[in-house]
C-alpha cells in the first residue's frame, strides 16, 4: 500500500502548482474539505465534472502520510471516474472521496453519518458508493444521512421487506382460500 501511495503522490495533478491552478488546467468545478473534529473525520471531495448528470465515485478511507498526498489522490480518482462514466456511456460526471484514517482503527457509524451529511449538502451533485477501505455498511451510515449514497444494504432491506409484505398478503390470502368451507379444491389443498 505505501507503494502506492507513493505512486499517487507522483501522479500527474499532483500539487506542484497552486490549488486554483490546478483545477482550472484539470476543469475540476468543486474540492470540499469536510472536518467534524469531534468525530476525527477529516475528508477531502472532488468533483471533476457535472456536465451529463451527477458526478459518481467512490468513497476510500487510506491512512495517507500527508494531506497532499490525500488531496493528490481524490484529483487524480475523480477525473478517472469521469472517464470511466463516458467510456461506459452513462449520464454520469466524476467525483471521488478521501477519507483521511486507518480503516482498521478510525472507523465508527458517527463518523460516516457525519460524512453522509457533507454528502447531503452537495444536493446531489454527488452520488457516493463503496470504495477501497469502506464497506457496505459504512454506506448504509452515510445513506443514514444522505440520498445520495448508493446503500446497496439499504435498498437490499428495502426490496426484502417490499417482498415480505407481498408474501404474507399472499399466504393470508391462500389461507382465507383453504379454509373457506365452499370452495372448490380446498380440501384436497389441506390433505397435502
């Protein structure tokens, strides 16, 4: 991993000019710093471009050595997820969140609730899913917060409990069937 971090440290937007500098020769239209002291979050959000639809990418939590490093890494990822969405034909731009911390030791629900909410104010100019170092269930806290966020276990919650609704309706309705005196094949259904 600390190869790699210093690969991206090395990588083509990285910081050698001043920031504004290097999001205009980028065409990056926004780099949000998000802090919540309290909770140790400190996240940085690039989104690269909006022009077709909302920017998607990823959410990667990495103990970066410097912020730099951090802020080298999310510019070079969200220009990358705006070439895969073009490459792949979708209505989509590209953006990218670094989470600055150990994802064995730093990680708590608080702290990606609290992310989601930097999420939330974007007003979906930012749609976050799972990255290197996050899980599902940290996107299902930030989803707490954000509609944003794709919660793949939120919405797989939802679908099962859509589809458990159904299934009781449906035995319900079978068992009013089986025990109703005049209907015709009810008994041979209750001998099974």
């Amino acid at each position: 991993m600390q190869r790699r971090l210093e690969r991206h440290a090395q990588s083509r937007t990285s910081m050698k000019h001043p920031i504004f500098d290097v999001l205009r020769r980028y065409d990056y239209e926004q780099l949000i710093f998000c802090q919540e002291e309290s909770l140790g979050l400190r996240a940085i959000i690039a989104v690269h471009d909006t022009t077709l639809g909302p920017a998607v990418g990823g959410v990667r939590m990495l103990p970066y050595e410097t912020e730099q490093q951090a802020i080298d890494d999310v510019l070079r990822l969200a220009r990358g997820m705006t070439y895969k969405a073009a490459a792949a034909g979708v209505n989509h731009g590209g953006a990218k969140c670094v989470v600055l911390g150990d994802p064995k030791h730093d990680k708590s629900e608080a702290l990606f609730r609290a992310l989601g909410r930097f999420v939330e104010r974007l007003g979906g100019r930012y749609i976050a899913g799972e990255d290197v170092g996050t899980t599902a269930s940290d996107m299902d806290a930030m989803g707490a917060e954000s509609d944003h966020i794709f919660a793949l276990l939120q919405r797989m919650r939802s679908r099962i409990s859509r589809r458990l609704a159904w299934f009781r309706r449906y035995t319900r309705a079978c068992n009013r069937f089986i025990e109703a005196p005049r209907c015709v094949g009810a008994a041979s259904l209750c001998k099974g």
